[in-house]
C-alpha cells in the first residue's frame, strides 16, 4: 500500500498496461474525440479497440489475463475476452497491485500497448499525435501508477516529432517522477541513428533516464513527414487489417541486435558514456554469440573504417546496455558470458507469454545451482538500481 516500505526481492522489468475503457475520453482532448479509440465488439462478443474511425478492430484478448490459473497456450486467442471478463489488472492499477501479490512480485516496470502507440505515431498530424502519447502518459501517470507507485513503475512514451521535442518530452518525464523513456524510433525522427540524435542522448545521460526500445524502432522509419493524411491513414489502416502472426508477433529475438550493434559502433557511448540503454523483450540466450560477432567485427575492420571507438564492443554493451528475459533457462546457464550485471527477469504480465500466478516457480526452475547473490541480481538488484528504487512513496 502507499506510505509502506517495500522490500524489493522479486522486480518484473517487462510488464504492459492496456488503457482503461475510459482513458481516452478522460485523459484527450475534446477535440479528438470524434477520431479517438473507441471499444467496439469482436466476432465473439469480446471488447475490442477501434484505434482509429474505421479501421479494423484490434482484439484484447492475448494482451490480458482471462483469469484461469494455469490456462494453456492451446486455449489462448485473441477473440472472447471484455473487460468484463478478464482480470482487471491489465487496466486498474489497485487491482494490479492485488495480481502481483498473488504471483509474488514485488513491482513491475511497465510499458504501453505498442499498437495504441504506434497508431498514434503514424498519424500526419502532429498535434493529434502528440495528444494521443500525452494521454497515454497522463492516465499511466495519474490513474494507473498512482495506486501504489513503489510497486507500478511506468515508462514515459515519447513521441516520434523531432528531437527538440524528444529532449523536451523526456525532461518532462524526469519532471514528473518517470524512472525511464520509451523511444519508438530514433530521436530525431530520422530514418536512421545519426548525430542530430546526440541532443537527446545527452539529455538522457544528464538527467541519469533509462532509454527503453521494446523489441526494436517500429517507428524507425520516421515520422510521416510530407504525406498525405490520407496516405498515412492507409498504412495505419494497412498495420491494423491483419492480427499479428508467428512472422510478426516477436519470435525473431535477436532483431535487437541491429540496433544495438548500431549504437556501439556509432562512437556515441564514448561521446555519452553514462548513458543506460534497456532491450525489452529481447531475450538474451544470443547475446553471447553477438558480443562474440561485434567484436570480431570491430577488430578485423577497426582501421580502414576509421572506428574511434576506445573499447572493445562487448564492453559497451556490458557498461550501457541491459536486457530483459522471460523464460530462458539457456541464458542463466551462460550469464557470466552475458554479464550478470546486464540481465534482468521479466513476466511480460497480462500479456500471453506470462506464467502467472507462477512467476516464483519459473525463476526457480530456471535458476537451479544459481548462487543466491547472482540470482538475486537478475531478479531483483539490476532493476532496483536501474530506477532507484527505494521501496517508499
């Protein structure tokens, strides 16, 4: 409860919020609220998200709890479930509190739903874009973590503008008690990292905020400058028609190596040496054998590429890199390869890849012969530190 003192032994560094029924009436502006989110019905009954007028309905149901205990992944789809009928964590944070004392976490750190956010970061109008994100951030902020904020620890989603407003949303965030940002695509907005992101990363380093890519840059390509409303509202469409599949839906893991590798060998860790990049949902059983890549990588070609860089790759990646994990028995068999240090336990909660209410049973049968310190650190000690958390409001 607020006012208590928490004793951090078990942290989930990878946990997502679904946006109340009433998020977007409450929390946008009245202007948008003929073109905002509505809930509609999906072909059994469940709730589903219309994210923008006419496009075709986002179900809810692999990105919630329905509440059975130790349901299987055969009965799991997307149709069915209201919000109604699933367990209300996903979107009340004083409920979310009571899921995480059934399954014996502590706290959690918490990201949005990518498709809301990426519906509002493909529109062409930058105001309404803006306010979809400010929304977001807002109902996170003043009615999700606000239940208990020692144990809800929401991420600040920026937009995709450029990277004036980065820097700007990002101090805003610092501002208002955010323990870390959500990037989407690049700082600047551009195609491509470059050096008109430094602003922000030296924005980050000052300000001591975690820099979070969830998967990889969907938005990578920028923001929609110079088309159409039109046109852009045929990709989003076109993003929303089809139900994420096997291809699409996250089973390529290391796809986070891309955008690793191209921030340690941009030079820019040198340039900004505090600053603390997360990988989540990444998985992390790969890292090795990438580390193993990057160094190699960097040796043989260091010198007709003109590579500045003072330290080997892998020691970038162990000083200003962290990555998330589920399930992987494998990586916490080849920590000391990966840096224990740069590991740290997820449940993915309410999404469909979590194991609740057994999160403790899956840490331990993952973590057998683990000494207690190590298994302490990947758990619990890397995120405490990460975002300070001192277990008191």
């Amino acid at each position: 409860m607020p006012g208590t003192t928490i004793d951090y032994r078990i942290i989930s560094t990878d946990g997502h919020a679904l946006e109340s029924p009433d998020a977007w009436e409450k929390f946008l502006p009245k202007k948008f609220h003929d073109v905002m989110p509505k809930l509609v019905k999906d072909p059994k009954g469940g709730d589903a998200w219309e994210l923008i007028p006419g496009a075709p309905p986002m179900p809810i149901g692999l990105v919630t709890n329905a509440g059975e205990w130790g349901k299987r992944y055969e009965d799991l789809e997307w149709y069915g479930s209201s919000y109604d009928n699933i367990r209300k964590g996903a979107f009340d944070g004083k409920a979310r509190v009571e899921e995480q004392d059934i399954d014996g976490v502590d706290a959690e750190v918490l990201y949005p739903s990518q498709r809301t956010m990426a519906t509002f970061m493909a529109q062409p109008d930058d105001e309404y874009h803006l306010a979809g994100v400010d929304a977001y951030n807002q109902w996170m902020h003043d009615q999700f973590m606000a239940a208990d904020r020692t144990r809800l620890i929401g991420l600040y989603q920026l937009p995709c503008i450029d990277v004036q407003t980065s820097v700007s949303k990002l101090k805003e965030a610092k501002s208002l008690g955010y323990r870390g940002v959500i990037l989407a695509a690049w700082p600047s907005g551009n195609p491509d990292l470059s050096d008109e992101d430094d602003p922000f990363w030296a924005a980050a380093e000052q300000e001591e905020m975690p820099v979070h890519i969830h998967v990889g840059l969907k938005l990578a390509g920028g923001r929609q400058t110079g088309e159409s409303r039109k046109v852009a509202g045929e990709r989003v469409t076109q993003f929303l028609a089809q139900l994420p599949n096997l291809q699409t839906m996250g089973g390529a893991v290391a796809q986070a190596s891309d955008w690793m590798s191209r921030l340690v060998y941009s030079e820019m860790f040198d340039r900004f040496p505090g600053l603390r990049v997360v990988g989540a949902e990444v998985g992390a059983g790969w890292v090795p054998t990438f580390l193993e890549h990057m160094d190699d990588h960097w040796w043989r070609n260091r010198t007709w590429t003109g590579s500045k860089l003072t330290m080997l790759p892998s020691d970038y990646f162990r000083r200003n890199i962290k990555v998330t994990f589920i399930r992987e028995p494998f990586a916490v068999a080849v920590r000391h390869w990966i840096g224990i240090d740069n590991l740290m336990w997820s449940n993915d909660y309410p999404h469909h890849r979590h194991d609740w209410p057994y999160s403790r049973r899956i840490i331990e049968e993952s973590m057998v012969g683990v000494p207690e310190a190590e298994k302490r650190r990947m758990i619990c000690d890397n995120a405490r530190e990460l975002y300070k958390l001192t277990g008191v409001t």
